[in-house]
C-alpha cells in the first residue's frame, strides 16, 4: 500500500510532462522558396480555403451582415463580414475599406479550432498602383510562407 501514493505521484508527473510536450509546437524546416507552391503545409492550407470558399458557394455556411460605416461627404466606407459554419465559429472574416482614391481588403480564414491559417490582404488606388499579401500559417499559428505581389 505505501507504494500506491509513489506510483500515482510518478504517473501524474509522466502524464503532466507528456501533456507540456503537445503543448509545445514541433520545429519544422522553413518553407523552400523554390518549391513553396507545392509544400504540403501550403497545399493543407489552400485545401483549407478551397474548402471555405467551397462551403460559402453551396450556402452550407452564412456570412453576418457586418457594421457598415463612412459618410457620402468624406467619401470613405468600410465595411466587415463574418461567415460562419454550422457551429457558428468564424471561419472567414473580411474587412473592406475604401475611398475613391484607394481601396483596402484583408480576408482572414480560420481553422476549426480558432486559429488563423490564411490571410490575404490587397490594395489598389486610383494611379494603377496595386499590392497583394498572401500570409500563411501553420496549425500553430506560426507564419510558413508569405507571398507579396
């Protein structure tokens, strides 16, 4: 019997140290530049986004009408939407904002569990000038690539 309190004392350690280990995200090699497009973290998260866009196309998921804002004399509007799965957790969120000189839209996609895999940011203003920002993310929220045009 004395070496029931030892051996619980052990088994709760073990257990405490293999539950602080899944806690901690695994190191992985950075993305190759020369073969980003065909990385498998990059291709899991494009399989991601397909399928949010997939989901919105077939009305499986809703988007919330967001706060929409600006004024006809400033000539500034923004505006957010939020779709939202079966479970109604946020799976893709979009901020627009614009003028008539420039415009600004950020797209964020979220896993399953709440984490942001995918953010695409574009701009364009009225002088032809444009730039886009693709950013992604692994299940641990850790930036794998960034693609800037």
């Amino acid at each position: 019997m004395p070496r029931l309190p030892v051996l619980l004392a052990a088994v709760s350690v073990a257990l405490a140290g293999e539950a602080s280990a899944r806690l901690v995200p695994p190191t992985s090699p950075p993305v190759a530049p020369a073969r980003w497009r065909s990385d498998p973290r990059v291709l899991a998260i494009r399989e991601l986004v397909r399928g949010h866009e997939a989901a919105l196309a077939r009305h499986a998921w809703r988007y919330d009408p967001g706060r929409r804002c600006g004024t006809a004399r400033r000539g500034f509007a923004a505006q957010t939407l939020a779709a939202r799965d079966g479970e109604g957790r946020i799976r893709k969120y979009v901020t627009a904002e614009g003028s008539e000189r420039s415009t600004y839209t950020i797209e964020h996609h979220y896993d399953g569990t709440g984490r942001l895999r995918f953010a695409l940011a574009r701009s364009s203003a009225a002088n032809g000038g444009r730039v886009e920002y693709r950013l992604f993310f692994d299940a641990w929220g850790r930036e794998v690539w960034r693609e800037v045009r």
